[in-house]
C-alpha cells in the first residue's frame, strides 16, 4: 500500500493540466499536511487525527519491510 501511494501522488502531479486533479492534489496535500500536524498536536475532533495514524502505520511497514530486506531484524508475532 505505501508505494502505490507514492505512485498516487506522483502520477497526480503529473496530471494538474486537468481540474479534478488539482481539486485531488490539494486534497493529498491537505490530507499530508493534517498528518505533519497531528505528529506534534493532540488534534481535535478525532477525525483530524486519522490522517496521522494512517501515515504512521503505513510508514511503519515501509520501514519493517526495509529493515526484513536487510536481514537485519526478524520480529515474530506472539
């Protein structure tokens, strides 16, 4: 899922010749945005927070799978 966000994104920005995916990339941006915000303040209501959860776990895997890639770390689930 991570890397077919990135891909989202930038197959987005390739496209802001059209209307609707500028209107979706301001919409990543803001989403993106609430995430960096939501590392630092206790957002409220809960709803502003799920942008940054979603970004955390997400990141997460990213640097799990990374990590069993290198042979560096093996974490079992118990």
């Amino acid at each position: 899922m991570p890397v077919l966000l990135v891909l989202l994104a930038l197959s987005n920005s390739l496209l802001l010749r059209d209307q609707f995916y500028r209107v979706t990339e301001y919409c990543q941006i803001a989403f993106y945005a609430l995430a960096i915000v939501g590392i630092r303040w206790n957002l409220r209501p809960a709803l502003l927070r799920l942008p940054y959860y979603f970004c955390s776990v997400n990141a997460a895997y990213l640097w799990s799978a990374w990590r069993y890639a290198q042979g560096t770390k093996k974490v079992k689930w118990e």
